[in-house]
C-alpha cells in the first residue's frame, strides 16, 4: 500500500502525539522514560503496518485472550482491565482505519441474523426479569465478543494467516502449562503432600490465567488438538512431529495440574476425534506402552496418577463429591424454573438470583451459577432460546464439517489439519460448557470460534476461484 493522503495525516498525527507526551515523560523513572522513548517508534511503526494488513494487530490480540487475567493471578497486580481488553480497543481502532482507507467488502457467512436474533431474545427476556442491571452488563460483554468474532472473520484471509496463529497461540499455552507443571505437579513440595495424602487428595491445583483452575484448563485446549493432529498427521517432517511431541507432553502435564475432571472429558473426546479424522493409531499405543512403562518406573508419576486417578473416579460416585451433587441439583432447578415459566423462560442472567430464592438453604455456598450451557438457556431463555442457540451451534459446526471434509482427499495437508484442530477444539468446549459457565465470555474459545468460522470463508472462497 503507498503512502496516500490518509496515511499520510496518520503520520502527522503520529510525530504530533509524540511531541505531545514529551513533556509527560519527565514525570517517569529517567530508565522508564528511555524504554517509551525506544519502544513508541516501534509501536508506530506497528500500527501503520496494522492499518495496512489487520493480521498484524490481530495476532498479538488473539495471544492475549489465553494470557486471562494473569497479571492479578501471577504477578498480583489488582488492574481493572486485561491484556485482552486493551488489545481489543487497538484492534477495533486500527481495523476502522484499515476499513476507511480500503473500503473492502464485509464476509457475511449467513449465521449473523440468528446470532443478532439470540441477542435481541435475551435482551427482549430482561423485560421480566429481575436482575436488569447485570443481565445489560453481561449482554454488553457478550455482544462485544460476537463483535470480535466477527472481527476475526474479517482480518484472516489465508489458510497461511491461521496456521500461524495457532503456531504462536500454541507456543503461549505450551508455555503457560509449563509453569503450570513446574509450581504444581513437578513441585517436590506440593509431591510430598499428594504422597501424604495417598491419592485420596489434592495438595494445589494450577490456575495461571484465571482464578477457577477449570478456565485455565480449557484454554489449552486448542494446544492439545493443533499437536495431537500433527504428530499423527503422515504428511508433516519428522522435526515437526517431535517439536509436536514435546509440546503436547507439557501440555498435558499442564492440564493434569489442573485437576480439571471437565477438562479432561474434553480432552478425551479431543483427542478421539483428531485420531479418527486422521486415522493414524499407531502413537496410541506407543503413547500407552510409554505410559505405563513410566507408571511403573517412576515414583513421582506414581504419585500423579494415584492423585489423577482418585479426581476421576469420583465422578462415578455422585453422593461422595459435592461439586456433582451441586450439579445434579442446579440442572434439576433449570428444569422446574423452564416449567414453572410456561417455557418462556426466567430471563437473561435471572438464573442465579431464582436459584437462590428457591434453594436458600444452598445459596450460602455461592455455588449458583448454572453450570451446563444448555439448560442455561432452556430456563433463561425458554424453548425458543434453546432452540435458536443450539441451531446457531448446529450451523456453525456443521459448516465447519463440510469446509472440513474437501480435504479428506489429502488427509493429514495443512488445509486438513487446520479444520481438524478448529472443529475438534470448538466441539471440546462445547462439551466442557456442559460442566461449567461462561460458555458465552469465554476469551479462547471464541478466538476458535473466529478462527473456525474464518477457514469456513477461506474454504468458500478458494472454492469460488476453482
């Protein structure tokens, strides 16, 4: 792109902002001070190369959706505001340039009305509800979301541009487990305790990113599908198959830091799929002869899986785990509050509080939060919002599917690995949601949502150029 009149006036405006802060910069640490100096050229020099190709602002934006609130959880900084949320107004700035100089056509995919459809439905249930105020604020956050999505949608053109984003986005959550590992499973300290306990316990569970240790753990979920898929993938080089490895082991011990049971019914389904799209079975039991070769060689994974293993089981026993039996009784609530409105639904975000005004007696636990992202709308939003977001589920992840299934005549190619590791991990959230809350505002999966939806229109247009 030439330097026309509209990056032009950028510029000016540029060189006159840094005129401008000169004279605050002699309130900063004289070392602060030379760091802005050193870094604001830079950051210029970005934004302009953001203005020209989005895909420049929405890398960095996507890497710091994974990053949660880490600064209040790792580096106990009390900020009102994430990495994410100020990657996002960046990016939505300097994407309206971008869109002001090219004026470029906007990619409709044909599922926007039901999504615009759902959003009007939940702001139509807060008529009758009665926790207005925080159902606003959440429908503002969530609208805000779809925005991004879309946004997504907009800025990644290729099937290159994806590929390197889950590189780097699955380099941040290798990293980010890692760290996970080492202060929690891999801890010799946190180890004596689990051998104390005698796999009936858990010493600490990991939660870099988040404050619930379940949110964390999903976010390595679209790690764990990218390498599982190209270590089983015939068609990739053998150096990319061992960095693959590696990666997917620190991976996994991130997640078992966790102690996320809903995480690993996610990642079981996970790995399930890539395995059967790719049909390619002999890492399985490679995998499984390694494993238990170390389980019964090494004392500290002796101790991992007697700890892993008792959080498993208790899911099988209901009356002894709180945590199902808390469950089990907000499903059953979800079912008598869709009833009791006729099947209209309580309203959106009025769960919590007709939950607590049915069950008092739990409410002191504040454990009210529906943990299932379908009853949630079955009691929220009634038949029609059950229906309307299960199709939208439906659409998207069946237009995944077909995007997907051009490639099953070169399995194992990048076009096919990219679609594989999307729906794997878009279908993994959807069922970790049946355990958990936030479906709607979870940062991670909606980067796979726009990266997903993303392929879909990469996919339709190659094939319009066929």
């Amino acid at each position: 792109m030439t330097l026309s009149r509209p990056i032009g006036l950028s510029v000016a405006a540029g060189l006159a902002f840094l005129v401008f802060i000169a004279p605050l910069l002699t309130r900063f640490d004289p070392f602060v001070a030379i760091l802005v100096l050193i870094g604001l050229p830079a950051a210029f020099v970005w934004a302009l190369k953001s203005v020209e190709d989005p895909f420049w602002v929405a890398l960095p934006l996507c890497l710091s959706a994974f990053l949660g609130g880490i600064f209040a959880e790792v580096f106990e900084l009390t900020l009102p505001i994430t990495p994410f949320q100020i990657m996002f107004i960046l990016a939505i700035g300097l994407w309206s340039i971008h869109r002001s100089i090219t004026s470029n056509r906007l990619t409709l995919l044909g599922i926007e009305w039901p999504v615009v459809a759902l959003l009007a439905l939940a702001c139509f249930s807060m008529l009758f509800s009665t926790n207005v105020e925080e159902g606003l604020l959440r429908l503002l956050r969530v609208s805000l979301n779809f925005v991004f999505v879309f946004y997504l949608v907009q800025v990644l053109q290729t099937k290159r541009q994806l590929a390197i984003l889950l590189i780097f986005i699955t380099a941040l959550v290798t990293a980010l487990a890692g760290y996970a590992a080492v202060f929690t499973i891999l801890n010799p300290e946190q180890a004596a305790i689990n051998i104390q306990l005698r796999g009936i316990g858990v010493a600490s569970r990991a939660a870099v990113t988040d404050a619930d240790p379940n949110i964390f753990a999903s976010s390595l979920l679209v790690g764990i599908a990218f390498t599982t898929a190209l270590l089983h993938s015939r068609s990739m080089a053998v150096w990319q198959r061992v960095l693959a490895v590696v990666s997917l082991l620190i991976l996994i011990a991130g997640i078992l830091s966790t102690y996320s049971r809903s995480s690993w019914v996610a990642v079981v389904i996970l790995v399930g799929f890539v395995i059967w799209q790719l049909k390619n079975f002999r890492f399985v039991w490679l995998g499984f002869g390694v494993s238990v070769l170390a389980l019964l060689t090494i004392p500290q994974v002796q101790v991992l899986f007697f700890s892993v293993a008792d959080r498993a089981l208790s899911l099988l026993d209901i009356s002894s785990d709180a945590s199902s039996s808390i469950r089990l009784l907000l499903g059953q609530a979800a079912l008598e509050m869709f009833a009791d409105s006729w099947g209209f639904g309580v309203g959106y975000r009025d769960f919590s509080y007709e939950f607590a005004r049915r069950y008092d007696l739990y409410s002191i636990t504040y454990v009210n939060e529906p943990h299932n992202i379908s009853y949630q709308m079955l009691a929220e939003l009634g038949l029609a919002g059950f229906l309307l977001f299960h199709g939208i589920i439906l659409a998207m992840g069946r237009m995944a599917w077909q995007s997907m299934q051009s490639y099953k005549q070169q399995i194992g190619s990048w076009g096919h690995i990219l679609g594989i590791t999307l729906l794997g991990t878009f279908l993994a959230y959807f069922v970790f949601h049946q355990f958990l809350p936030r479906f709607l505002t979870n940062a991670p999966l909606m980067v796979v949502l726009g990266c997903m939806l993303a392929y879909v229109k990469i996919h339709r247009l190659e094939d319009s150029q066929a």
